[in-house]
C-alpha cells in the first residue's frame, strides 16, 4: 500500500491532465493507494477550483481515505515525542503515523520532513 502526502496531491492533481506522470501510474497499477484524511484536510483548505474538486473526488473518493482515530493520534504523540524539531510539523507526523499503522509506504514531496520518523518507509515512484 502506497500512502499519498499533501504535496503530491498538490503537485499531481491537475485539471490539465486529471492525474499527472508518476500518480497516474500508479493508479494503474495494482497497489493500493489510500489518502490520510488529514492530507485531505490540508488540500481541501488550499485554495481549490471546481475542477480540481472534481478530479479529487473520482481518483479519491472518502472510502479510500485513511482516518486518524484513537490509535493513529496515539503514535502521533509518540512520534511526536520522538523526532527532533517537531513543532510545526503537527499534521506531517499525524500523516506517517497513518501510513505506519496502515504498514505502508508514504510519498511525499517533502522528504526532509518525513526523515527522521523511525520506521517510517518513503515510496520513489522512479526507483520502484
């Protein structure tokens, strides 16, 4: 299972081409893809056009979202507690620990703020 990052949503969704390059393949592809609520979260609250909304919504509907419940706000605080320079990044630590239960790999844009969660696996869409 492959778990999408905000940025990749931002960088990938697009009215142009629906889904581009990288996202695109894999969706096609036989992985699972699933989308923390939280990254949705911070999509959603970005200034967002109809078509955009759209698209979201046929690659990503709810049902493929990944909830932040009891045990996901759990190992948040713990990873919380564990990683250096955590403040600020609130909702990056929320987001792995979604992928972390979910035993999957996370792709991210950002990689520099997802380093230091121990256990936490990156996806390289070129390198797979």
């Amino acid at each position: 299972m492959i778990v999408l990052d905000t940025s990749v949503l931002v960088a990938h969704v697009r009215p142009s081409v629906g889904a581009s390059g990288p996202l695109l393949a894999l969706l096609e592809s036989d992985e699972a893809v699933r989308v923390p609520a939280l990254a949705m979260y911070e999509w959603w609250r970005g200034p967002r056009r109809d078509d955009e909304l759209d698209i979201q919504q046929r690659l990503f509907p709810p049902a493929q979202f990944l909830t932040f419940g009891a045990t996901q706000a759990r190992m948040a605080a713990d990873l919380y507690r564990m990683v250096g320079r955590a403040r600020g990044r609130d909702t990056d630590i929320a987001i792995a620990a979604c992928a972390l239960i979910a035993k999957a790999d996370l792709w991210t844009l950002n990689e520099k703020d997802f380093n230091d969660i121990p256990g936490l696996r990156l996806y390289q869409p070129f390198l797979q």
